[in-house]
C-alpha cells in the first residue's frame, strides 16, 4: 500500500508518518522513489501502538501570566 494513502487513512499528516518512520516505529519500502508499507508493517505497528509502547508523558506548556498594569 502507498504509505501517503494508509496515512490519509488513519488520519495524519505526512510530517508525522516522516516522524514514526525516523523513529523507527515505521518500516518502509522505497520502490521507485515512493515509500510503501506491507501489511505485516502496519499490523506489527498497530500491535505496538496498542500494548503502548510509543506512550510518553503529555507535556503542557506552561504561559506565562500577563503583566497587570
């Protein structure tokens, strides 16, 4: 499968399968210049996702309070 389609299919950007990819969370396959993702990529991905192994702590940025004049 055209790895920008099942992109388009879960519902993220480019810059972020870049991102899994780079990671490592992704394995590829270059044909042609264009990536494509096998089936047992995806399912090995989903499994992963799943048991939670890409969890991190959700970091909220923290404003800075506006001066009162």
């Amino acid at each position: 499968m055209a790895f920008n389609a099942w992109l388009q299919e879960v519902g993220v950007t480019s810059v972020t399968g870049w991102r899994w990819r780079r990671n490592g969370w992704l394995k590829t396959v270059n044909i042609a210049g264009r990536q494509y993702i096998s089936h047992d990529a995806i399912q090995d991905f989903t499994r992963r996702a799943q048991s939670g192994e890409f969890e991190k702590e959700h970091k909220v940025p923290k404003r800075e309070k506006e001066a009162v004049q």
